[in-house]
C-alpha cells in the first residue's frame, strides 16, 4: 500500500515534469481559496499544491470562485462580497477587479457570478444599499454585466434592474442562450435584456404531503458534468431539526447542455446532504455532509454511504468520474473513490488555511502555456 | 408634528450657559449646575444634528420619530458610534441616554409585558404572536426588542432598510427564504407594527405629564436566585444629582453571609431604576420599575459578564410605615410534620397565622424577618393557603401536602450556550418544582396544586437517539449539584464523532426523593454555540 502511494507519487512528479517541459497537455486541477487572500490550484495527480497566489490588495475572505470557461482565469468575490476579483492562473496577474457600485454612498454585496461560455462577458447578482445622511435605503436587485477585458476599475457595461430577490446563484446554459437564476426560486433570463423567460417558483411548489421546497445552493459544481445538481428540501423540517436529520426530499438538476430541469424525489437518504454534485455520465450523484452517499439518479435512491471525519460542504467530482472530492472550511481535501467510496487522500494546505467559506472548482487547464 | 419637549431645555441651558459665559459674574447669579438630562439635550442638539437635520419645528429627523428604552438608545448609540464616527465621552453618551430615554422613552404599561427582556431573564418563552411575526423579527432576537419600541409604520420600514444595510445576507436565512421576507417587512409587519407600536400613545403623553417621585429613603428588599436561594436587607437611598442616586446596601447573601455594597442608580422615565457596581469585585447591574404603587420595586439584578445567573428581587420602601410579607422561604408544608419557615417582610407586626390545622411557634422575629416552626396536623387540609402576619396577608404563599405526585423542571424548554475565548458561555439554570395533584388524584387537572421548589439530584442524558449516536452526554457540558448547566467550549472536538462542535440536545433530569419513594422531572436543554454579544438580548 505505502509502496504504491509512492510509487503513483513518484510516476505523478515524472508525468508533471515530463509536462511541464513539454509545454503541452491539458491537466485538472482543484481551485479554491483561504484566508486571509491566498488562491490555490491542486494538482489532482500529483495530489498537491502546484500553484498558490496571494489575491492582490485589498483582498480578504475570498468567498465565491468562478473559473472562466478555458480555465485560465479565476473570478473571485472578497472583501464580504463587495469585489470580484480576476486571476489570471497562468501568470497569477489580476486582469479584472469589479466597482460595483454605481453611484456614490451605494454599498454592493455580489451574490451570484457566472461567466459566458465565451468568457466575454461577467453577470453579476448585486444587492445595492445606499447610506444616506441618515438612513439606509435598500434598492432593488439587479444583475450587473461586466466586459471581461474591462480592465481593474471594470464599470457594468449593462444592468438588469428589479430582478427577482434571493437568487443565490447565477449559470449560464453552455450555448450562452440562456442565463439562471437559483435561489428560493428558479428562473431562465434572457442574457442580452435580462427579460424573465421563466419563473419557476420552487419556494410555492404545491406537492401533496409535502412542504415547498426550501433550496440552499452556495456552490456550483457542473464543471465535470454540464449539471447543476442542488438540494431541495423540506423547508420547514429543515427548521424544526436545524441541520439534522433532515428530510431529504429531492435533487434539483438542470442540464445546461439541453437546457432543462428535473426536481426528483430520492429515497432511502438518512443523513443531510449539504451539496452534491453529478458524476459526468450523469448517472450517480455524490453528496452529504457528515456522511458521503452515492445516489444512483436513474433509480432515485441511495446507494451508499460511508462516514466522513468532520462536516464537510462541498462535493466535487473529477472529469472521469472516478473521484469525489469533498471539502469545505479548515485546510484539508479529502479525495475519495466515487466507486467504493473509499478514502483514497487528502490534500492539505499550505499552514493549514483555513478554506472557511471559499468555493472549490475543479478546471482544466494547462499552466505552462 | 410631535415637538420634541425636551430640546426646549437645550435652547434654556445654551442660554443659560451664554449668559454664564458673558462674563459679568458679580450681577448674575451662577447658573443652577447642568443636570444630566439638560446635558444630554445639548449633546443631542449639537451631535446629532450633523446627520439627522432639524425641521423647522425643531424636531430632528429619523430621530425624534422613536421612543424607546433607556437600553434601546443604548444600543442606537452604540451602533452610531461603532459605524457612524459619532465620538462621545461616557458622560456626554450617558446624558444622551438619559435625556433620550426621558423624553422619548416608554410609558410602565408599555414596557410591563416585556420586562423579561429589560430584565435579561434568561429561557422565558415568548408568546402572544403569530407564527409569522415570529418567523419574521423573533429569530435573530427577541420580539420583546421590536415590543420595546414605538415608531409608525414609515420608522418601521426604515428600521427595516437599516437592517438590509447592517446584513445584506438577510433574506437567505433560514427562516428568511421561505418567505418574501423584504416584501413583508416593508408590507404587513411595518403596517402591523404601527398600528400596535406606534409613536403616539396616550399611555406616553399621560406619563409624560405625571410628576417625578424622590426615590431616597430606605427600602426592604427580598431577592430570590434560582438554584440558590433568598437573599434580603435594606437599602440607603440618597440622591446625588437630579434622578441619580448612591445606594448604601446591607444584605444577608442566600448563603448566610452579612456584606455592604455601595453602588449608583439612576432613573430614566421617572420609573426605570437601573442600578450599577461591583460585588466581590465583579460588575453587576440591576434593572428594576417603580409599580404603580409608587412604594414598591421589582427587577432583577445580575452579573454583566453572565446575565443569565441574577436574582429576582422586589423592594418596598421602609420608611412609610407598611406592613408586608415580601416572601416565604420555604413553600412546601408536609402533613404531620414540623418544618421551620421564615418570613421575609417589612414593618411585620401582630400574630402571625398559617391557617387551619397548623400551629405555628415563633422561633424569633423583628419586623422584617420572623422564623416560625410550623407544626402541621396530620389532618390539615391539603392545597395552597395564605399566610397572615396581622391584618398583612401573602396570598396562596404556602402548600399543604401530603405526597408528590410529580416534578416538574424549570425551565422546560432551556437553551445553554458554548463559550469561546471571546464569548463568555451561557450557562442554564434549572429548579425541581414539586406538584400534588389534588383530590382526583389526577395529574393535569385544574385541583393539582404546587408544593413548591424542592432538593434535587442532578443529571443530564441524551434528549433523542441521534444525540445519543453522539453521545452528546458526555461533551455538552455538566450540570452542579445546584441544577446549573455548565456548557464546554465551542469548536470542532477531533474527540468526538465528525468531529463534530460540542453541541448537544440533552434531557436534564431531577431525581427527587418524598419519604421512601423517588421520582423524577425532566426538562429539554439544547447546547449550542455562542452567540455575538448583539443579539444576546436587553432590548
């Protein structure tokens, strides 16, 4: 066993050098921050840190990550939300920084980020209050659409004002047709006017026996299977037990590849699934908290499960779905077998960073060029 | 409008201080000293307006719409020092509260249902709204916060703005996202809020027109501490400056002890006595409301790194010549037994009575203490009764019994809070109340009758099968022989499954032994993790 973690170490270090001089092949890697400002990629190979990056000042408590379609460029959101901040991964350059606000007095939290399949342009979900003398006034919601080339003082080149309130995240359909809107309810947006195309009102959702869903998605993970997968569950179970034991009621999907959505009940789930993401043949799901399941989505029902050593919060799965990789707060990435489920490694930080509330992306990208 | 009354006093005192300063001291007479409520009207005029401009009429904006609390203009002034750049000295920040809450305070009948919250009684269980409202505003912090205010219905949306800007995250609680929550605020709760909170009361204005009373004197007091017992003496009141006074106490600690304590107390709203210092070098602080009676006080007082753990007081003036019964010490009378009691009181004169079928010896007595050994007859009737010191009666204040028939725990419902290194945990308090139940011999029906507080012993388990999975038991925290729940620290446990927090859903259970049988009480504690100071409570 030992023998062999260093042998796949040693053939790992041999294929990034091999690589690395070649200037060639692609790699996957995992994306994600820490505290104060740091920005990592791990080699999933090499089950190491390959890059890390200071986030230029000022920068703290980097929360939200989207990675632009080619991977070259991680948009950050720091500073409690109020800055989105672009990485350039190869030569770790900040290329893009957002001002949110547009007038002055105006404070702005960014609550949903996506970037066009083209990587042109950046939508972002704002919350603008505006302090006055003596009062705050709140103002309504809008998506802010900025130029990926607008530079470090990037002003929005377009607003959607009075967009629906409590989106939490924000995904773009993968032929750039159609913008998403996530949060207590759902809705496909026109990404040129940000007209409202549909509305799906999850929160209202009449099911018998059921209560509306309640859906709370901080992370997107379609990045290895073109779907968005996300809990939906009992809202008011979830209250009456506060995070334990609560009823699972169903998995929201929704391809961005053929643009649609399923809301599905699975069963046997004891245990809360904080996140989940799809493998990529879209067949199992991977998810929890405390605990790691498998779910088999054709079937709607459970799997498996093993137990984890902490809560963790998100759950990512490599591009050839042979991997789960599970993280969220402290410094460590736990990657596990998306077959057995078996703990095959763990990643740690450099000085244990603390991740907190950081995203984790998995991109493909090829550092040398 | 409404004309703030009190910013006529700043015109007078800047007069005033005009004068003083215009140089000719040998014709003028001095100036009376500025009390502290004059201070604060100038304070007022002069800081705050840089934000909240004057209208015509002098009122100030945002400002002169709200009454509140004297720990309501607190926590305002708190928050427009921490995130406004107000910078006041202590005393020119006392005098603002004191002026504030003088001049737009609340009426006794306004703060009466929620002085819980004023009192920082800990586990009470808030009722009286609907699910929505509570859903809404009772979550984050106790409705009592938003019932200790009074603004219309435009203040209330403003207030709501105000916590959009402190909290953008809000909305996406839990609790928050099943719901329009921004859509109702500015809509029904604002307008809910108005009607049943607003502005203008006649309670206020009536209040507001009552003379103020002069505190000084001496007074009785009679405290009661959960898990310890009473405490008692007297109180030297003398006055220091307008509406300030020195408190001269000797009291007779629950366990014996005789001490001093010399501490300040001030009134706010002609009735809010609030009182400050240290024991045993330790802060307190006590907040207590003159009844209508204008002879008697109640309130708690409790320890400001801790205000879970406090005593129930109730304080009578001494020097009126009234005659009172304040408490008795032991509630419980057993049937053909002998049981030493003591009254605790004021001005206690003439015999002192039990009722039908107990003799009563008096063992020694003054005015403001009697021992007596009760001698209850093995046929005395069972159920609560009155106790009588002369023509002075305490209503249903003893129990006759013959045996328990169950325990209750108090409180039922408790939350106990883990500490970190910069959170001071929360810890619970909890009493064996012993209940009979009745003639019927039914427990639940409307002749059960309590007996009272009673000894204990004490353990917790786990509430449910996934904390007993946890073995939530054994990290949660542990409980005195005294029934108070010590919480453990917060943060991860590498110990425990998960490693999960020390979280725990425990039962706390008394085990209570009546002659040669033992029962037992349960209550339900959740552990759960600190808690930042603001929403911690005192309106």
């Amino acid at each position: 066993m030992r023998r062999q973690v260093t042998l796949t170490t040693i053939l790992g270090a041999l294929l990034f050098a091999l690589a690395a001089s070649a200037h060639a092949a692609e790699k996957d890697y995992i994306l994600t921050a820490a505290n104060p400002n740091k920005l990592y990629l791990i080699d999933l190979k090499r089950r190491a840190v390959a890059r890390a990056y200071e986030l230029p000042d000022p920068a703290v408590g980097p929360s939200f990550i989207e990675p632009s379609p080619d991977g070259r460029i991680a948009y950050v959101v720091a500073n409690q939300a109020r800055d989105i901040i672009g990485i350039e991964l190869t030569s770790g350059k900040e290329v893009f920084r957002a001002h949110m606000p547009q007038v002055k007095n105006e404070r702005v939290v960014n609550f949903g980020l996506t970037v066009s399949p083209d990587g042109a342009k950046i939508y972002s979900y704002e919350i603008p209050v505006q302090a006055k003398l003596d009062r705050y006034e709140a103002q309504p919601n809008r998506i802010a659409v900025y130029a990926a080339n607008g530079g470090l003082d990037a002003k929005a080149e377009a607003v959607f004002i009075n967009m629906p309130r409590r989106i939490r995240l924000l995904l773009f359909s993968k032929d750039g047709q159609h913008l998403y809107a996530l949060g207590s309810n759902f809705y496909t947006l026109d990404p040129e006017t940000g007209r409202i195309i549909a509305a799906y009102p999850l929160r209202q959702w009449q099911e018998p026996d059921a209560s509306p869903y309640d859906t709370l998605n901080f992370w997107p993970t379609p990045e290895s299977s073109d779907v968005f997968t996300a809990v939906v569950v009992d809202g008011r179970a979830e209250v009456a037990r506060s995070y334990q034991n609560t009823d699972v009621t169903a998995l929201f999907h929704l391809d961005l590849k053929q643009g649609v959505f399923t809301v599905s009940p699975i069963k046997g789930v004891q245990d809360t699934l904080f996140a989940v993401a799809a493998s990529p043949d879209k067949r199992f799901a991977f998810g929890g908290f405390r605990t790691l399941s498998k779910i088999d989505l054709k079937k709607g029902a459970l799997v498996k499960r093993v137990d984890l050593d902490r809560s963790y919060y998100q759950f990512n799965v490599s591009r050839d779905g042979r991997e789960v990789y599970i993280s969220g707060a402290m410094c460590d990435i736990v990657i596990h077998d998306a077959g057995n489920l078996e703990k095959k490694a763990v990643v740690l930080l450099p000085d244990c960073a603390d991740m907190a509330g950081a995203a984790v992306r998995v991109v493909r990208l090829d550092l040398g060029k | 409008m409404r004309l703030p009354a009190g910013l006529k006093a700043v015109a007078v005192a800047a007069a005033l201080m005009a004068l003083a300063s215009c140089g000719e001291e040998k014709e003028t007479p001095a100036p009376p000293p500025l009390t502290l409520r004059d201070l604060g009207a100038e304070v007022v005029a002069r800081e705050c307006s840089l934000c909240h401009r004057a209208a015509a009429d002098g009122s100030l904006s945002r400002l002169s719409g709200i009454r509140k609390t004297p720990e309501g203009w607190e926590m305002t002034l708190a928050r427009m020092e921490s995130t406004r750049g107000v910078k006041l000295s202590p005393q020119d920040h006392r005098a603002a509260v004191k002026f504030l809450a003088d001049t737009q305070g609340l009426a006794p009948s306004e703060t009466a249902p929620y002085r819980y919250e004023l009192e920082r009684r800990p586990n009470v269980v808030e009722s009286g709204r609907n699910a929505d409202l509570t859903s809404m505003c009772a979550r984050c912090h106790a409705f009592a916060r938003v019932a200790l205010q009074r603004r219309d219905a435009e203040e209330w949306r403003r207030l709501f703005h105000t916590h959009l800007g402190l909290w953008p995250t809000l909305e996406y609680q839990v609790l928050a996202r099943d719901r329009d929550w921004w859509e109702e605020a500015q809509g029904w709760v604002a307008t809910a809020l108005g009607s049943h909170f607003p502005y203008d009361t006649s309670d206020w204005r009536e209040w507001s027109a009552a003379p103020a009373v002069d505190f000084q004197g001496r007074w009785r007091f009679v405290g009661y501490m959960p898990g310890e017992g009473f405490a008692e003496g007297v109180m030297t009141v003398t006055r220091n400056a307008v509406d300030e006074y020195l408190v001269a106490a000797e009291e007779q600690t629950a366990d014996g002890a005789a001490i001093n304590v010399n501490y300040a107390a001030i009134i706010y709203s002609k009735y809010e006595w609030r009182g400050s210092g240290k024991r045993d070098n330790r802060d307190f602080y006590e907040a207590a409301a003159l009844q209508a009676d204008g002879v008697t006080m109640t309130g708690r007082s409790y320890w400001r790194d801790a205000p879970e753990m406090g005593s129930n007081f109730v304080v009578v003036r001494a020097d009126r010549g009234l005659q009172r019964p304040l408490a008795v010490t032991k509630e419980g009378l057993k049937r053909g037994a002998s049981t030493e009691i003591t009254i605790l009181g004021v001005g206690m004169k003439g015999e002192v009575s039990l009722g039908d079928g107990i003799a009563v010896r008096v063992t020694s007595r003054s005015e403001d203490k009697i021992v007596v050994m009760a001698e209850v007859a093995a046929d005395a009737p069972l159920g609560r009764r009155d106790v009588r010191v002369g023509d002075a009666v305490m209503a249903q204040a003893v129990a006759v019994y013959d045996k328990i028939d169950r325990i209750e725990v108090t409180p039922g419902q408790a939350t106990a809070r883990l500490g970190s290194d910069k959170i001071a945990p929360v810890s619970a308090q909890f009493e064996a109340v012993a209940y009979a139940s009745g003639g019927d011999g039914i427990a639940g029906t409307d002749d059960d009758f309590r007996i009272g507080v009673v000894a204990a012993a004490w353990d917790v388990a786990p509430y449910d099968e996934e904390a007993s999975r946890m073995k939530d038991h054994l990290y949660a925290g542990k409980i005195t022989p005294h029934g108070r729940f010590l919480p453990s620290e917060a943060g991860g446990n590498p110990e425990r499954l998960y490693g999960a927090s020390n979280a725990g859903d425990l039962k706390v259970i008394a085990t209570v032994a009546d002659g040669d049988v033992t029962l037992t009480g349960e209550a339900h504690l959740i552990v759960t993790k600190p808690l930042p100071p603001t929403q911690r409570g005192g309106a």
